[in-house]
C-alpha cells in the first residue's frame, strides 16, 4: 500500500503551482507554443517555470515570475526601436538572467520604481548569446506586468503591457515571491557602502546621486556624485610643501566649476568626483542631475588629501527611481541631518580658537560659496589643511603689516583659500607674539604635533576649528570671478 503510493506523492511534487499547467509538456503541444491554457472557467492560467527550469528550454516561449535586481538604461537599439536591460532573479537562481525589452517607443518600456520589485513575463524566449543565457521580450507576443516588492502593499500592477492578462492564481505566487524577498534582497548589500563609509584601494558598491558630469579635455569623464554623508577626514603630509595639497575641490582640469554649476549642488555632505576612462551607456541619461544610482564594483583612493572615486573595467552602473529602496532609506536620512555639523568632529570641535559671533549659526563653506551675494559673513567649522607662508619669519612680517598669510580651509563640502591680513592678524594669533610662539600656534593649526624626533609620524591630521570668515570683490567689473574669503574675528588660544 506504501509503494502503490509513493508515485502518487511523487507526482504531487512536480506538479505545477496551483492551476497552472505546462504547455510545453502537455500532450500535443511544441516547445514554443505560447506558455498559457485555459481552465475550466474558461480563464487563461499560466505556468510560470522557476528560472533555473526555464534555461533547460532554449528556443522556447516561457512565463517568469521574479524580482528585479538590476535597472538598465533606456536607449535606441541598432534600429527603430528602443531596447531595455533588467536583470531578475527568484529562488531557483541567485545570480539571475538578464531580460531584453524591445518596444516602439520608451513609454511602452518596463519603468521599475525600485530594485526588488517583482516582474511578470509572459511568452518570452530563452537565448543564447557567446555562452551566456539571456530572456528577449519580443514585442509581438510578449507581456509583462510590475508589482511592488513590499509585502504590506496590494497585489495590483503599477504597470503592465496592454497584451498582459494576469489570472487569478497570480496573487498567490506574487506573495511568495514578497515572503522570499524579505529574508533574500536583490543586490550584494555586503559590498554596499556610504560615502562616510569607503577605504582606499578596496571594491564596493556605492548608491548615490549623480549630481553633474563633465567630460575633460583627455576624454575622462568626471562624475559628481552624492548621498548626503561626508568622506572620512584625511591626513596630510608632514611636509608642508604648497604642492602637497591641491588647489579647492570641485574644479575641473584646474578651473572652478561654473557658478551654475557649483549652485546646483547640496550644501551638506560630501560632493565625491568619480573618474570613467569608459563610455557606460548609462551615463548620458545621468547628465540631466536628476538620477540616483548604483556603482558596482567601484574603487577610490586618495589624491592631493581628497577623495577621488574610479570606475574599473568590471564596473557597472544602474540607474535607480527616487522610490528605490535604496534612495528612499538615504533621502530620509538627509532629511533628518539638514542642517548638521561634520560628522567627523562628533559632537564638538577643538577648543583652540575662539570667535566673536558664539551665537551665530552654523554655515557650511558650500552654502556660503552658492551665497546669492558676494559679500558674506558667516561663521564656520573647518580645518586648516595648508598655510602658505607657514615659517615664523613670515608670520612675524605678517604681523608688522608687510604681507598677509593664506590658509586653506576644508570641512566636508568644500575647500577655499582664506587670507589673514595685516588688522587681524594680532587678533587672530592672540597679539605681537615671539617666532616660537608663532611657530607653535601655527603647528597646533595644521596638526603637526609638538614631537618632531626621530620615529615622529610622517603625517598630520589638523583640529576642527570654529572660524569666522567674510566674502569680498577684489573687482566691481568682475565680482564673482575674483570673490575672495578673508579671516575675521578669530583667535587661536595659547
């Protein structure tokens, strides 16, 4: 009685999902038929074949339910059509297949709202293509459908082709595929990290804001990118040689960017400038500045002390919806940080310097360079990366009125110049001080520390400082172009 059973839970098994039947093993019926046949109430019901089963079948039409793992670009095809690229996974295949859409136009294109959303395919064909397998949609018989991955949200599509007929038993499956995708993402979230997150030479995964593109004179395309958290302060070198340390950031081939330009850009948070040697198709679509995205298989390193991200010959990039689960979990956390000091500086900044205006707020130096006047008072949290001249000779000269000193100030959204003239330079050093006692304010400035023997470091990591700074026009004919910052109302303590 055992055994007679055993066929018959062996058949339970292989049995497709509830109300479905397999066309493509149904008496009668070839491989390529279309992967739907009608109930008992007359209704079409579909097959839907995990992914790993529908590779064993090339050439023939099949039904997909899976999520979305990747975003492509939208772009024209080699002739009149336009052609898309997601790639999906399920439980049968974790590392997913991609799918091509061919349409007319781009509003007749899948528009994924988030990775981990969940696709319907209906009659589309398993391909091969050097090797690898692929999923064309063909615009004359294929169909699909979009749902939210959310589990909490209705089964209804947000898009759907007009030749889509979905069927009752659909919602079921929809629901499974939601419960899998809460204990199973798209997407190598371990590789996934911020800005205030990344490391030298080392692969990730970056998601953020394309904010502008440029494209250089050596055809290197310069991505600014964003999402809203600072870069990890950098250390500088113990030598103190103007060249050390490169003109403000956000320029281009040596050139500030344009005012346009630098306007358009957040005021908190770190602007991180990423390098293509390559044209990705993607990047187009990205100089509009109005896109999130997800760098894969991004490294970055350190140049002149500052951040600069490159794209690697196994980098991808995708575009992402402002409702991606991604972007939606960075923009509320900016919302929440709008108006935040550095997060390098924790909770408060040195106490080496003391300004006039305690009770003024907090400007970062971004909001002040996208000022809509030139002239402008604020008071800042920076750090004194360089100071040219830095020796007490000159520091002294600077005192008796015969020259003035330039720093160079960062906090995480930019770097500027800034000059101490001869009326404030008593004031900011604390008054007519000795060489040495010039020497020592100025060291505990840029970080070197009182230790110069032998086995000192090799490098300097400069104090956050409070700082009072004005705006001013060296010409009334030219005032934007030669706005220049100028140190007020500061002194370092003893």
């Amino acid at each position: 009685m055992e055994e007679a059973a055993a066929p018959e839970r062996e058949r339970d098994r292989k049995r497709p999902r509830d109300g479905d039947m397999d066309p493509s093993t149904s008496a009668g019926a070839p491989p390529s038929t279309a992967a739907a046949v009608a109930g008992a109430s007359g209704e079409a019901q579909y097959v839907y074949l995990p992914v790993a089963d529908a590779l064993k079948a090339p050439g023939a039409r099949v039904c997909l339910f899976a999520a979305v793992s990747e975003i492509g670009a939208a772009v024209r095809s080699r002739g009149t059509d336009f052609t898309l690229t997601l790639r999906i996974v399920d439980q049968s295949r974790a590392s997913g297949i991609s799918v091509t859409f061919f349409a007319d136009n781009t509003a007749l294109l899948p528009c994924v709202r988030s990775s981990g959303d969940v696709i319907s395919l209906h009659n589309v064909v398993i391909t091969m293509h050097h090797g690898e397998f692929f999923v064309t949609y063909n615009k004359k018989f294929s169909s699909f459908a979009l749902f939210e991955g959310k589990a909490s949200t209705e089964c209804r599509p947000y898009q759907c082709s007009l030749k889509y007929h979905g069927s009752k038993h659909d919602n079921e499956i929809l629901t499974q595929m939601r419960m899998w995708l809460v204990y199973n993402p798209p997407g190598l979230k371990d590789l996934e990290l911020q800005l205030r997150s990344i490391k030298s030479d080392s692969t990730f995964d970056l998601v953020c804001k394309v904010l502008d593109v440029h494209e250089a004179s050596n055809g290197v395309r310069i991505l600014y990118v964003w999402d809203g958290t600072d870069t990890p302060v950098t250390e500088f070198p113990m030598i103190l040689d103007s060249k050390s340390v490169s003109p403000p950031p956000l320029h281009l081939e040596g050139a500030p960017l344009p005012r346009e330009v630098l306007c358009t850009l957040p005021c908190v948070g770190s602007v991180l400038r990423v390098f293509a040697n390559r044209l990705f198709k993607e990047i187009p679509h990205l100089q509009k500045g109005i896109y999130w995205a997800r760098f894969c298989n991004i490294t970055c390193k350190q140049e002149f002390s500052m951040w600069k991200g490159i794209l690697l010959p196994s980098s991808r990039v995708r575009l992402l919806s402002n409702e991606d689960g991604s972007v939606v979990d960075r923009l509320n956390r900016i919302n929440t940080q709008i108006h935040r000091q550095p997060m390098a500086c924790l909770c408060s900044a040195s106490d080496i310097a003391d300004v006039e205006y305690e009770r003024a707020g907090y400007t970062t130096l971004m909001e002040s360079l996208t000022h809509g006047e030139v002239t402008h008072k604020f008071k800042t949290l920076v750090r004194v990366v360089a100071a040219h001249p830095h020796r007490a000779s000159d520091l002294c000269s600077l005192l008796a009125g015969n020259r003035c000193v330039r720093l160079t100030l960062e906090d995480p959204t930019a770097r500027v110049h800034a000059f101490i003239h001869k009326d404030d330079g008593a004031k900011f050093f604390g008054g007519f001080l000795t060489a040495e006692a010039l020497t020592r304010k100025m060291n505990r400035l840029l970080g070197i520390p009182e230790d110069t023997e032998e086995g000192a470091p090799l490098t300097r990591n400069p104090p956050w400082i409070w700082c009072c700074l004005k705006s001013y026009r060296l010409n009334k004919n030219d005032p934007w172009g030669t706005r220049r910052y100028r140190i007020f109302g500061t002194e370092i303590r003893d």
